[in-house]
C-alpha cells in the first residue's frame, strides 16, 4: 500500500481512521475528509448497482487510486461512514470545524470532502457559507458503487484531488466535482437519480470541466451574488427547519404540526414560483400571525426563482431551492437573525437592477 501511518480508532459518533501518504515535498498537500455515500459502498456483484452497502474508509478509497499520490500528498480524516441521507448537523457541523482549521495551514493546498451525492449539494452549500478560505474545497461522490464495472469514483476522487491542489481552482467558493464536470456548490443540485451525470444541467452552477484529468475554467474566479460567510465555530448545534412540500390537496394542518414539533423556520416547496393552495396558504399565514415563524417560499420545480413580496409574510427564497433554502434559513436562525435581516440575506442573492 502508497498509505504510510494508518491508524484507527473508534469514537462514539464518529469513525476516525486517519491517513497520511509519505512526504514528497514537490507536491502540494490535500486533505481528504470522507463521509461515506456511494463512492464508499460496496456490493456483493460487479453489476450491482442498487441496494448496495456503504463502508469503504478513506484509506480504501485511496488506495483504488494510488495515481492521486503523483498529483497531491493526502492526509485523510474519517468524519462519518453513512449514505448522505443520514448526514446531520453534527457531521456538517464537525466538517465546517475541522475543514476551517485544516485551510488555514499554510502548507494546505485545499480540502476533499467525499460524499454521497443525495445530500451532497446540502453539505457542499453548508460549506460554502460556514468556510472562510480563499482555498479550494471540493466535494466529491460517485453513481456507481465502488465494487461494479466501470465505478466511477476512482476517477471523480482524482479529479477532486487534482482540483483541490490546483491554483486555479482558489477564489470560486466550494465546488462539486463529478463526471468530469466542475460545479459551484452555490447553485449545483442533483438532477437524476441514477444517472452518473447527475449533477449537470443547472443554470448557473457550471464553472468548468476536466480535459485528461487537467481541470479547465470557463470564467475567471467569481464569487456568486449575495454568499455571505458565516462564523459557525460557536455553533455546537443548528436552528430546526423544515421543508414542507406543496401539492394538490397538500395538508394545511401540517404547518402547526411542524411548529409543534421543535421547527423555528419552515420552508415551503412551492408549485410554481412558491405557490400553495389557498387553505395551505391561510394554514401558513395564521401561523405567522401567531407565533412569527419566518418562513421562505421556494420551489419544488428543479430550478427557478421566488422573490419577496412587499405584502406576503413568507419570505422569497430566490434562487434557492427548498433545502440551500433550508440551509440558509438554518444558519440565519442559529446566529440571531431576525425576520427582516433573513428577508435581506434571501434578497441580496438577487440584488434588483
Ligand atoms: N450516489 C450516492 O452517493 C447515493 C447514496 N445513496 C448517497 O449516499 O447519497
């Protein structure tokens, strides 16, 4: 094995096995932190491709690929071992933490964050507001599991790696890498469930993609409109928020319900451009009037906008979709913000001509 020092321990939450390849001192230094997904499952055939089981550590990941040891020396951290639908804010939380400290060595180049892609967006976008560094962290998963034909993580976590280490990757926020494609975490989400091109096809979020393995831009480095950074190290846990989805007949009740159960933000995934039904919408305003939960309207269609509106009481989410939406609400809530700062942190990602 190219691995030197591995070593594991086993805490209660989290599993850590840290890893560190031997020195070359020509090579920029990447810090891999892996939380498991698909990248990291394994099924029992090679043409399994569903119904597979996540457990591979970062070592193995590593090792699949040990053309990554000519790009970068990797040191690698194990924060959790889940699919991405099992994510939580402690695992985000620990990540923003551990992925801060790690950049602000100087000797770092930049940061991996392997990933189930379900969720993926949610974490990248988390990191993207809760990290404060101008170098590259890039969040990587995979389609296929480890063990079937033609598994695409191998080649997704060298070009996660060769991005993390790459100058020109620094200054464009945090990034989604998959494919071959490189996406800002601001505005990428997943597309298809299935497909290994799942994260194409968003209006906004393609910054560029790799040609042999070389990481090519389309636009100089930019920061999109209206990212603003939080200072999370205080925070141990996060503000509740909920999304609830709209449909026809969708249950007005389950706006008290939601407020029942702990939420201090809801957001709703609106038909249309944040659109329920009118006894949903009187079930949301009555709420309001009662309690002054904010709530944001986003949208359940893949993208599209949402603005605010002088009159309503939900709040516009933009071009959020309802879980960065979520995530922004959720941040706003844990350090204080008040109705009107969140109205204006949702208005500033659509500043108006
Ligand atoms: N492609 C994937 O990674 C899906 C997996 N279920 C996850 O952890 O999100």
């Amino acid at each position: 094995s190219p691995i030197a020092h591995p070593e594991s321990e086993t805490h209660t939450l989290f599993v850590r096995q840290d890893i560190q390849t031997p020195i070359n001192a020509s090579l920029p230094n990447v810090t891999i932190f892996a939380t498991g997904g698909t990248i990291a499952s394994q099924g029992t055939t090679n043409t399994q491709t569903i119904g597979y089981q996540v457990g591979l550590g970062v070592q193995q990941l590593v090792d699949a690929v040990p053309e990554i040891l000519n790009i970068s020396n990797i040191a690698g951290y194990q924060i959790s071992n889940v699919d991405s639908g099992s994510v939580n804010q402690t695992i985000s939380l620990k990540l923003a933490h551990q992925i801060n400290e790690e950049l602000a060595k100087d000797e770092i180049s930049g940061v991996v964050v392997t990933h189930g892609t379900d969720t993926l967006e949610e974490t990248a976008f988390f990191l993207e507001l809760a990290v404060n560094s101008s170098k590259p962290v890039v969040v990587v998963g995979a389609m296929r599991p480890a063990t079937a034909l033609s598994a695409d993580g191998p080649l997704n976590l060298l070009q996660a790696v060769t991005l993390a280490a790459s100058e020109n990757a620094k200054d464009r926020g945090t990034l989604i890498s998959l494919n071959d494609r490189i996406g800002s975490a601001f505005y990428t989400t997943k597309n298809n469930a299935n497909s290994l091109d799942t994260f194409f096809s968003t209006e906004a979020g393609q910054l560029g993609f790799f040609i042999n393995q070389v990481p090519y831009f389309y636009y100089a480095p930019a920061a999109p409109l209206g990212v603003t950074h939080f200072n999370l190290t205080n925070a141990t846990s996060l503000a509740q928020v909920d999304i609830l989805y709209a449909h026809q007949d969708m249950d007005p009740a389950l706006f008290n319900a939601s407020y029942a159960a702990g939420a201090d933000g809801i957001v709703v995934a609106g038909v249309g451009a944040g659109g329920m039904s009118s006894v949903a919408s009187e079930a949301a305003e009555s709420l309001f009037n009662a309690t002054g939960i904010p709530m944001v309207s986003s949208h359940r269609s893949a993208d599209g906008f949402v603005p605010s509106s002088e009159e309503g009481f939900t709040i516009g989410g933009g071009f959020y979709n309802p879980q960065k939406a979520r995530v922004l609400l959720q941040m706003a809530l844990t350090l204080g913000y008040d109705y009107d700062e969140i109205k204006e942190l949702f208005a500033q990602s659509y500043p108006m001509p």
